[in-house]
C-alpha cells in the first residue's frame, strides 16, 4: 500500500492535490487498521484519515466516465 503513494505522488501533486490527500488517506487508514492492537492515539488517527477522505472524496465526481455511445469497450 505504501508503494501506491510513492507512484502517485508525481502523477497528482500539481494537478490533483485533493486526490492525492484522499489517496493517502485511504492508505493511511488500511494501514492503522491492520494493527493488532489500538490505543486512543490510533483511534485517533483512524477519525482523521477518515475525516479526510470525507472532505476529499468529492473530488472524484469531476472523474466520472460518461456514457460510451460507441459501445467500446473500456
């Protein structure tokens, strides 16, 4: 999951920061999770990755694919 930041970061710093943010977040939140055991400082990391990935998600309805009228497929 780490890996995922280190390829998109070059890919969406400049034009997508919110994706990015949103991105990381969700990688930060995998990874906290998978933790065996959590304390309040884990718990509290846990609301911040998805307090971001609240305010950021919004940004992926710019990207939504439109209808193919061709028929191609994707």
């Amino acid at each position: 999951m780490r890996v995922l930041i280190l390829v998109v970061t070059p890919l969406l710093l400049k034009k997508a920061p919110d994706m990015l943010a949103y991105t990381r977040a969700i990688v930060d939140f995998v990874t906290i999770v998978q933790y065996r055991l959590h304390d309040k400082e884990t718990i509290r990391y846990l609301k911040h990755a998805i307090d971001i990935i609240n305010l950021t998600k919004g940004v992926f309805s710019k990207q939504q694919v439109t209808k193919n009228k061709k028929k191609e497929p994707h």
